[in-house]
C-alpha cells in the first residue's frame, strides 16, 4: 500500500501519533496510509507536506500576452507565463498532484506534443530561471495575494504597477493566455528559452493550443542572450 511520508520534527513526534501517523524506521518518517486522513493533516498541519517538484522539460518557452487592460489604470500591459510541451512531477510522499492531475500529468507528452502546459500560482522557481525572468519579464514577481492567501510568482501591471492575479491572466476569457479566438491569438507570443530546465516548487497547470505553424512562427521573434 502507498504510504504518504511527512515532515515532522521530533518536537511534534505526539501530535503526529495523536493523528494516526506511524512511524517507518527504514525512511525514518512520519507516515500516513489512507488517502483521506492525508489531505485531512495537510489543511491542519501544512507545514508537514512535503512541497512537490514540478520540473518542466526543455525547449522552454516564455509566454507574453498583451491580451490584459489592467483593472486600474485601464491600460494595455504585458503579462508573462512559463510553459513546455512536457513536465515532470515528483514527490516525496509519493503523491504525484491531486488526483484530478494525475492522469493529465501521465499523458502530457503526448497530448501537449503540439501546445504547452503552462504553469499558474508558482511559489517558487530555481535561481537560474528567477533570475531569467528578473531581466526578460522584470513584471513577473513574487507578491503575496490576498484573494488565494499565499505568496506567488504573479504579474504586474507594466504601466502602474499594480498585482494583476493569475486567474485573470490564465482562466478568463479572451485575457491573457485564457481561451482566445484566432484573431486574439496573435497578440500572444511564446519564445523559445534558453533554458535547459526549470524547477518549480509548486504551481497549478494549464493549456494553450494553437497550430503547429503558428506556434513555431511565434517561437523566434526574440533572442535571448
């Protein structure tokens, strides 16, 4: 059976029995056997899940949309995302992703082969591509959001600076890499990176499709140093 490990301290050895967690002397962790109880501790002890490792699988593409009018200062702004045809997800308790991704996850080299899987709501990024980001997509930030209560990379308006939220940006209609017409579509670009890999600390998915010419023809407008 799949056992679901923990991060518990030695201070916390009680609480964790207390919840029904058993100790593996091999792995010399905490553990959880039923699906259930896991998700349980996860709301009340967050800080005992260990974080997934997403790690997105080159060529690596900068997504820019300029498809957002900032809700503010009511003008036009770049927004930014990451994406690759292909990712890869681990995890130290042996939970891939939430049910709901997992199948999504298996088969997403073949379903993606010609679109990308862009990730939302990252929490952290390796050096390298923070620092990439930093000089391509300086309004692509860490900032705390009050709606979804965490901190995340997230977009800013390029013009007045304000926090524009990744549900704008990934799931509304006709903004930001959302579900686009034809014509819309052209106003989003993805260029191809340089980098090799991308370590996500933990984010959410999405997809963009388009046709394979129109992909590649967006894919070289820009060099990268």
């Amino acid at each position: 059976m799949k056992k679901y490990y923990l991060n518990v301290s030695y201070q916390e050895k009680d609480q964790a029995k207390s919840v029904g967690a058993k100790w593996d002397a091999v792995a010399k962790k905490w553990y959880i056997m039923d699906e259930n109880d896991f998700y349980s501790i996860a709301e009340e002890y967050p800080e005992w899940i260990p974080e997934k490792e997403i790690q997105l699988i080159a060529p690596i593409y900068l997504g820019i949309s300029t498809l957002i009018i900032c809700w503010k200062c009511q003008q036009q702004t770049k927004v930014f995302t990451l994406g690759a045809h292909k990712i890869q997800v681990a995890h130290p308790s042996q939970v891939v992703c939430p049910v709901d991704l997992e199948t999504y996850i298996a088969d997403a080299e073949e379903c993606c082969k010609d679109g990308l899987i862009l990730v939302e709501y990252v929490s952290g990024l390796d050096e390298v591509t923070a620092n990439f980001m930093k000089e391509y997509a300086p309004s692509y930030r860490l900032d705390y959001s009050k709606t979804v209560n965490k901190t995340y990379y997230m977009n800013h308006c390029d013009k007045c600076g304000i926090k524009i939220g990744d549900h704008t940006v990934h799931n509304e209609v006709g903004e930001g890499f959302g579900l686009v017409t034809y014509e819309e579509s052209k106003l989003i670009q993805f260029l191809k990176t340089p980098l090799s890999i991308v370590k996500v600390q933990n984010c959410n998915f999405n997809e963009y499709w388009q046709s394979q010419d129109q992909f590649h023809s967006n894919g070289v407008l820009m060099k990268f140093k």
